[in-house]
C-alpha cells in the first residue's frame, strides 16, 4: 500500500513515523474507527477518552489522505458560510453550528497543549478580495458575524493595508481574521496518532476495509487479512470513501486540489511577502490558499480538477497562479507538487451523522477540514458513548441532497460548475 506523497510536509517531518501492523486474525472493540486521517484520530481519541476500547484501521498509512497533505489553513464557519445557515434554518441553529465551529478552531490547541504536539502552529489568515464588490461583501459578513455572535476578531484591511500585509498588488481590500490560523498538517496528524497510541486505540495500517456487515448486536468489518467484530464503527474516510455500499457516498465529491511549495524566499523577499506569517485565502471559486512554511518556502493551493495524473501540466498551473499573484516570486524554482482530494457537499455544510444506532460517520468538510474534522471526531465518539448529542443532531438537521451520478460522473459535473464559476468571477472582477 502508499506511503505519503512526495510533498514538503513529508520532507520536512521532524521525526520518524511509527509504523504499526496488518490486522490479522480477528478482534473484538466497543468502536471500530475507519480511515486514520483528522477524524479517525479525533474519533478514536474521544471515544477511548470515553472508557471504549477502540480500534482504528487504515487502507495505507496514518495520514496518508487529505490530513497529511493539506493547505494546513485553519478557518472558522462552514464553507457555505453561517449566514446562509441562519437564512435556512433560523437563528438558534447557526448559532449552535457557529458555537462548534469556535468549538473547532480551539480544540486543536488544546490538542496541540494536551499531546505536546510540534506542529508549526501560527495565528491569523486574510481573507483576501479580488474585486471590489468581493471585498463589500466581506465587510457585510464580517459586520454580521460582529453583530449576531459578538465575534469580534475580524479586522477590516483597506486596499493598501491588504496588499501590503500580504506582498501582492492584486487585492482590493481584506479581512484578517485573528481567529484563523496555520499549521504543519502531517505533524499535527502523527501528534494526534501518538495521542491516539497513548489513550490505548489500537491502530492497524495497509487494511483496507472491504466490506461491513451489519448483524443486529454487532458489525463485522472485514479487511483481506482480518475482522473486527465491533458494538458500533465510525466511518472516517471522506474524499477516499469508495465500495463500502453503506448509501453516503453521493452525498459527497471528491475533488482534487494540488500544492506547489518553492525553494524559500530570499530575506529581502521575506520582509515584504506574508510578513506577519498569516495565511491567506481569496475569493475566486477556484481559490487560492496560500502561507508561508516554517522555513519560508512558499505553499500555493489552488488549481482544482478530478485527476492527478498530469503531474508537469498541474505544476505549470499552480506555479502560474502564484506567479499572478506574486510576479515577484516568478524566478523561484519549484522543489514539490503533490495532490489530494477534499470532500464536499452540495450545500458545503459537513455530513455528519449516523445510518442506525451502531454506524455513525462524518465527512464533506467542504474545505474547512482542518478545524472541523477534530470537532466532528468529538461529536461522534460522545454519542457513540451515549446518547445521541444535541450536536450531532443540529448536524443531522440540515438537509443534504445528493450528487447525480455515480462517482466516475460526479467529479466531471464538478469541473464544469469550477469552470462557469470562474469565468464568473472573471466577469465580476
Ligand atoms: C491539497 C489539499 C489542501 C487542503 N487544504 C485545506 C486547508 O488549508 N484548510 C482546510 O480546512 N482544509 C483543507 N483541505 C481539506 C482537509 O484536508 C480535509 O477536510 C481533512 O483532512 C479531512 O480529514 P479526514 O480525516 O476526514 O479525511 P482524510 O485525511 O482524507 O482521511 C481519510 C482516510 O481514510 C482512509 N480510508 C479510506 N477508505 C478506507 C478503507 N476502505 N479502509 C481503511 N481506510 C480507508 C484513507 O486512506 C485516508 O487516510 C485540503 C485538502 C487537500 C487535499
């Protein structure tokens, strides 16, 4: 099975990865978790914090998916944004998704406080607008997240203000989220792993769950060389979730998104490009998510498409994404590119839930993955422990539709929607 993409998380990792054995033979667990990525590692240590006795297994190894790969951007809200939420569904459920989302963004420093974790952690992200009118409507929800949840850490960054804090002339204004912030994705992920190993889950890796059957007091989950017979299991596969039949798969796209991350920046350069080390995220559809590393090398997010096969091509792309917005940085060589899929849903709201009283799953982060996925960890485990918590019915509240299609046709569907979009935001620029 894989090991991680060749990406400059993996080249920068502090230490060497812990690998843990095949499962073989047949085990018995309270929760059988599946994926080893933010949410499978959430789940599995809130549940064991819980009293269960847990058991994750993962297809490669852990976090090898999109939480070993990602921009590494911690935001706030759900991707569809709280006041769309509100519109919907009134006010007293924006205000509860609103509060786990705060929820979200501070539970990864209690994790990082709780397992030591060293994971690069910086505060603040802009916000960045490509044309005025973006620009307007960020004022207007920033106003609004004021006034309706008293969220009082968004600073308004006028035209010269934006373009200064962040080194590039393209922008027309901006919100700086104090809030938001940054972080090494593959360490935070192995630190959750080691947190996970200390609360006693037994994690399993090159176990690909092919089937689940569902008895009526357990459910069997089945990989080539072993079954766990589990009270109730966890399904934490996102973007990678496929052939488990389980009637959720629809309810999510994967789509693919790619990174560059050039050589770093000359110091003369890095007294003008991201000074204040924030993490920014502008507004077109196809948007660009961008940040400093530790080491000052440039991490550039972007292009969106359904296949990772044209690695040359991708890496032209990116590379002249981050040129448009930064011409200075044209010269600057390249040393990774590496790809992995988000999930995300029709109304860009996460899917969390649960089919029957013993299998629960959370996926379709939309993007916003690095805060939400810990959170949803947490609201599964407690109501696997129990009852089913008001959390996670706020969460079963909102209506998903599903993609048409089977898989091969949903990511197609997606391109063309990216495309209209963004010519779109060519026309309203
Ligand atoms: C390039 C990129 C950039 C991104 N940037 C950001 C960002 O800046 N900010 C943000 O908030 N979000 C971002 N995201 C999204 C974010 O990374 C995800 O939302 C989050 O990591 C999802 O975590 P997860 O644990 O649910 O899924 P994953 O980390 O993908 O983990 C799922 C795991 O399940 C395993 N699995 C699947 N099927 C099986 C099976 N049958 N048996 C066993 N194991 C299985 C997979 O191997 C995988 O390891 C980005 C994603 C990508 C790909």
């Amino acid at each position: 099975m894989s090991d991680f993409p060749n990406s400059y998380y993996a080249a920068s990792l502090n230490r060497n990865k812990k690998s843990y054995s095949k499962l073989t033979g047949n085990y018995d667990c309270d929760v059988c978790v599946i994926g080893g990525g933010f949410t499978g590692l959430s789940t599995a240590i809130e549940a064991s914090k819980q009293g269960l006795k847990v058991m994750l297994i993962e297809q490669n190894i852990i976090g090898w998916g999109a939480s070993g790969r990602n921009g590494g951007q911690i935001w706030n809200d759900v991707s569809w944004g709280i006041e769309n939420i509100e519109k919907n569904y009134g006010f007293t459920h924006a205000n509860q998704l609103w509060n786990i989302s705060q929820a979200a963004v501070e539970l990864i420093d209690e994790r990082i406080a709780e397992f030591g974790i060293e994971c690069d952690k910086k505060n603040g992200g802009i916000n960045a607008a490509t044309s005025p009118s973006k620009f307007r409507e960020y004022v207007k929800n920033s106003e609004y997240k004021l006034k309706t949840f008293n969220y009082n850490k968004m600073e308004v960054l006028s035209k010269i203000q934006t373009q200064e804090e962040i080194g590039s002339s393209i922008y027309h204004g901006g919100i700086l989220d104090h809030g938001a912030g940054h972080l090494h994705p593959l360490k935070y992920s192995l630190g959750l792993m080691d947190g996970a190993e200390q609360l006693n889950v037994k994690i399993f890796e090159n176990s690909q769950v092919k089937k689940i059957n569902q008895a009526r007091d357990f459910i069997e989950v089945l990989t080539p060389d072993g079954q766990v017979k589990a009270k109730k299991i966890a399904v934490c596969c996102n973007a990678y979730l496929k052939g488990l039949n389980l009637g959720i798969e629809n309810k999510i796209m994967p789509c693919a998104t790619y990174i560059v991350c050039t050589e770093t920046l000359e110091s003369e350069l890095q007294n003008f490009i991201l000074q204040n080390d924030y993490c920014v995220s502008d507004t077109n559809f196809d948007l660009n998510y961008y940040r400093l590393s530790e080491s000052k090398r440039m991490l550039f997010g972007g292009v969106v498409g359904y296949s990772l096969r044209n690695v040359e091509r991708l890496k032209k792309r990116t590379k002249a994404q981050l040129d448009k917005v930064f011409p200075q940085l044209k010269s600057l060589k390249v040393d990774y590119i590496w790809g992995g899929y988000i999930a995300i849903t029709v109304n860009r709201v996460p899917d969390i839930g649960m089919l029957n009283d013993r299998v629960f799953y959370a996926h379709g982060f939309s993007g916003h993955g690095v805060a939400f996925t810990g959170i949803a960890g947490k609201i599964l485990a407690e109501s696997m422990a129990s009852e089913k918590t008001v959390e996670l019915e706020a969460f079963e509240k909102i209506k998903h539709r599903k993609f048409p299609g089977g898989r091969i046709f949903r990511m197609p569907l997606l391109v063309t929607i990216s495309a209209m979009q963004r010519m779109m935001d060519i026309f309203n620029a």
